[in-house]
C-alpha cells in the first residue's frame, strides 16, 4: 500500500512530502502541482529502507546531479542525469 505524508494545496500534493509503501519510506523530496519528485530529493529502498538515490528531480524523473547507491550503502554512480539516464560519470575511488 502507497502513503503520502506532506503538505497539500489546492486538493493536491504540493511542497514537502514523503511516500511509504507497506510502511517503508522509498521517498522523502518536493511535491509541485500533484506532481512528484521536483527538486531534491531522496529514494530508499523498499525492503531495508537504505538509501538508493540522492539527488534532483524533475517531473518525476532523475535530472542534475545525482547518487545512487547499492543495497549496502555503497556508491555505485555519482554524476548527471537527464530524463532519467545517466549521462557522465564523476570517477570513483
């Protein structure tokens, strides 16, 4: 089941926010015109509720600078998005 914890306008998510599924947070970030994941924000992972993902969003999508993380806690990525891909790597040590 999908829950969302933040601020509303207009009948709409608008402003912070965070988004459960089956009591895990998978988001914490901006919500603008019922549209989520515009600005900054974080993913988790469902099943242990690590940090999967760190960075911009817009319309939904990963766009900007960004980090996604493994199931452990490690960097596997750190670079720019657009619409979702990514586009060049920042070399990791």
């Amino acid at each position: 089941m999908l829950i969302y914890e933040g601020e509303y306008s207009e009948w709409e998510r608008n402003g912070k926010g965070k988004e459960y599924y089956n009591g895990n947070l998978i988001f914490d970030g901006l919500f603008v015109n019922g549209r989520k994941w515009n600005g900054k924000g974080k993913e988790f992972y469902y099943y242990n509720n690590r940090l999967k993902f760190e960075g911009e969003y817009l319309n939904g999508e990963k766009n900007g600078r960004g980090k996604e993380f493994d199931y452990n806690g490690k960097i596997i990525f750190e670079g720019e998005y657009l619409n979702g891909k990514r586009k060049w790597r920042k070399r990791l040590l």
